[in-house]
C-alpha cells in the first residue's frame, strides 16, 4: 500500500514515485485505465506506451493532471 499524499495547491490526491532519472514524480493517486502511461515498479514510475500490452493497472502523471502544474515547473 502506497502512502497517499495531497497536491499542494488542487488538493487532489497523489502518490510520489520516481523517474528513470531518479526524481521524484507525482502521480495520480487513483489509476486510469483510459488516460495512465506509467505503470509502478516499487517506488519507480516506468512509462508504457498507450498501444503497449500492459494488464496492470495505468497511472497518470500528476503535472499533466492539475489545473495548477505551471506554478509547479522549474524554469529553465
């Protein structure tokens, strides 16, 4: 079981994983069969292709999800 986090500025609910590159990622707390392109591998998000055959269950990265992901972006 996943410890279950909030967004801090939609209050949504997520879960922390981590990158290919080992940052953290939020992701949506709830899988989306339809939307989701990662799938979970202990605290690693691995990211599967929509077409890809994948039973499990689908998470969405909470930055394409929240209403306020630009506040949230580092500027480069």
């Amino acid at each position: 079981m996943r410890d279950i986090a909030t967004c801090s500025s939609c209050k949504a609910k997520i879960i922390w994983a981590k990158s290919v590159n080992g940052k953290a990622m939020p992701m949506d707390a709830e899988p989306n069969r339809d939307r989701g392109t990662f799938r979970l591998d202990g605290d690693r998000a691995i990211y599967i292709k929509r077409d890809d055959v994948y039973d499990g269950p689908r998470y969405e990265s909470h930055f394409a999800t929240c209403p306020n992901s630009r506040k949230h972006r580092k500027k480069l």
